[in-house]
C-alpha cells in the first residue's frame, strides 16, 4: 500500500496543492501527512476523492477492539 504522500506525488500534486484543495494550512496538511495529527473525515474523504481512491485505501483503522468471548460453563450434572 502508497504511502499518502506517495499517492500525492504520484498524482503531481505538491502538499501546498493539497491544502489549497482541502482548504487547510499547508502546516496542518503537513501534520495529517506525517501522522502527528487526526485526520477528520471529511478531510479524509476529500483526500481519497482528490486521489482519486477509495479512503479505506489510504486510511486504515489505529485501533481495533476485541471482545472477550465468554464461553458457557459446562455441568457435570
């Protein structure tokens, strides 16, 4: 999987570009870039639209939750 600045400059676009497209700062684009800041949603799917692929694509899941399962108890009646 690219990388997002990767896919930014696969594309031609430079990260000042970006953050025109985004209507953002070019600092915070740089953040979102680099991994020091959250990326909202709406950021992110303007993002995948102007990179043209699909957000799930580019942006994965930090955090997964595992349940527990509980299993029954078995009798020994």
């Amino acid at each position: 999987m690219k990388s997002l600045s990767e896919l930014r400059i696969s594309k031609g676009i430079t990260q000042e570009q970006m953050a025109k497209i985004l209507s953002i700062g070019v600092s915070t684009y740089n953040q979102y870039e680099n991994s020091q800041r959250s990326i909202p949603y709406n950021i992110a799917k303007k993002i995948a639209e102007t990179l043209e692929v699909e957000v799930e694509d580019i942006f994965l899941p930090t955090r997964f939750t595992v349940s527990k399962t509980n299993k029954p108890k078995v009798s020994n009646e």
